[in-house]
C-alpha cells in the first residue's frame, strides 16, 4: 500500500462506537493511559469501522494481512453471515479497518484498507457457549501488517488456558474518542474462569469500543503475547467500582477459541500463493 500524503479523518466516529459492553466495568482505579500508538505492540492495533452504520470497535493485527477482533464487531450482532450472504453483500459492505492514530489529532489515522469476514465463531449473547463463539478474522485488502507489524499469540496447551501473568490491554474506549493516540492499561490480571473453558474473567478496565481489542500477558522475556481479546462486562455501571467480583466482571475471551482458525487462515493463504503463477 502507498504511503498516505495526508491523515485520515473520521471525526466523531469514535464518540458513536457500539460495542455487546453495556457501559464500564472499572475496578479500584482507572489505570488506562494514552499512547502515541507508534510503537511495537500498540502500532499493530487499530480500528474497525463500517461506514453505514457509523459505528465498530477494536481489531488487531494477526498477521502481514489479517487481523482478529469480536464477532459483535466484525457484524455489529446486525446480521448473521448467512443474511449477508442471502442479500449478495458486496466489497462495499466490507468494514474498514483504521490504523496509525495521529498522536496529536483525535479520530484520525494514517491508514485504511477494507476487510472481509474469511473465519467466524457461533456467537451468541444469550449462553456462555454462544460467548465462547464472540470471534472473528478478517483479511484485508492491503497487508498493512507489512509496515505496522503484527501481534504473535500464545498457543497454550492446558485444556483451561488462565494467564497467571501481567496482562495489558490496548483498545479505543468510547470516553476518550476526544483524545488522541491510543488507550493501553498494563498491569491487570485474569481472576477467573468459565463456566465454559474459553471464557476468562479480568480486572481489566472494559468499556465500549474497547471490544474485540487484544488482550496481552507478559513474558518471562519482558515480550508481550496475545491471549485473548476483549469480549463483554457484566452488570456494567458508571464509576469505579471497590473491587472486582463474579457479579462484576469483565470477561476475555481465550486464544484458544480462535487459534485454530487463525492457522486455518494463514495456510489457505500460504497455498493460494503458491498456486499462483509467478509475475
């Protein structure tokens, strides 16, 4: 993709972000934080917006050209695939994925490209199972991942995968659409799990337009590895709260819910490739 001559704007989109979190789930203190959103890992974050509705959420970079993000995200919980499908959706139905946030101009970004649903979960509001299938991969026009880089994930192998780490959170929260840069929250930590195995409940700060942003652990090496995304809160209120509890919790979903189709995706991809006659 071309280097852009000029910031792309998109003013108020933020402020209009629809996310399944109801409002916010912050416990003991909002430790969220800006950032300029340049560097490794913040730069391979960014924003999924689909133009006729004006709203979307958080995705991220899997590779040079996919990124993940939630299922309620992907389709804004409008339509299922199959409703797209039956009404023949076009190219121009495709959300546009935002990256490169102007860390001085909010609501504008360095670069867009389109992105199709190519692998989705069975989501579900209404059960926990239906939760575990609230994911979705996206394959973009340009590979922006070539210049921004991408975000490597976990492959645990524990049939209930808990990080027990310091996880950090990137994200565009909807209270902050008027400050530019990105969101990020380090420090935060997994404090329970199920009722199904895919399912994690985190002390981290959700909020709208914050869903399906990734959800990183740090390693013993100091790197940083996705191991889940952001999913829902539950009994979501305004203020902070005094302390994280079942009856408040912010939820993520696993890595492992996706990771399958996430190496599903890469190799269809590697073997279109080779299949192609050389240029």
């Amino acid at each position: 993709m071309r280097r852009h001559a000029k910031l792309l704007g998109l003013a108020g989109v933020a402020a209009s972000l629809v996310a399944h979190v109801a409002a916010a789930n912050v416990f003991v203190a909002d430790r969220r934080v800006q950032n300029d959103g340049a560097q490794p890992p913040f730069r391979s974050v960014g924003m999924l917006h689909h133009s006729d509705a004006g709203a979307g959420g958080t995705a991220f970079l899997v590779s040079s050209c996919h990124i993940a993000t939630a299922y309620h995200v992907a389709f804004l919980s409008r339509e299922n695939p199959g409703a797209l499908a039956r009404r023949k959706a076009t190219p121009d139905d495709a959300p546009e994925f935002l990256l490169g946030p102007d860390p001085e101009v909010a609501s504008r970004f360095m670069a867009k490209t389109r992105a199709h649903v190519v692998a989705f979960g069975r989501f579900a509001a209404t059960n926990y199972r239906g939760m575990a299938g609230d994911w979705a991969i996206l394959k973009l026009d340009d590979c922006l991942g070539t210049k921004y880089g991408y975000l490597r994930y976990a492959r645990h192998t524990q049939s209930r995968p808990m990080p027990s780490g310091a996880l950090m959170t990137v994200g565009f929260p909807a209270s902050r659409s008027g400050q530019p840069g990105i969101t990020v929250e380090w420090g935060c930590r997994a404090r329970d799990f199920g009722p199904v195995a895919e399912l994690i409940g985190v002390d981290c700060a959700f909020e709208s337009g914050m869903s399906g942003g990734p959800i990183l652990e740090q390693q013993a090496d100091g790197s940083w590895l996705v191991v889940g995304l952001i999913q829902q809160s539950m009994g979501s209120v305004d203020g902070v709260l005094p302390g994280y509890s079942m009856m408040h919790r912010n939820q993520m979903l696993a890595v492992t819910a996706f990771r399958k189709a996430l190496d599903e995706a890469f190799r269809a991809d590697a073997k279109r490739l080779l299949a192609e006659p050389p240029k």
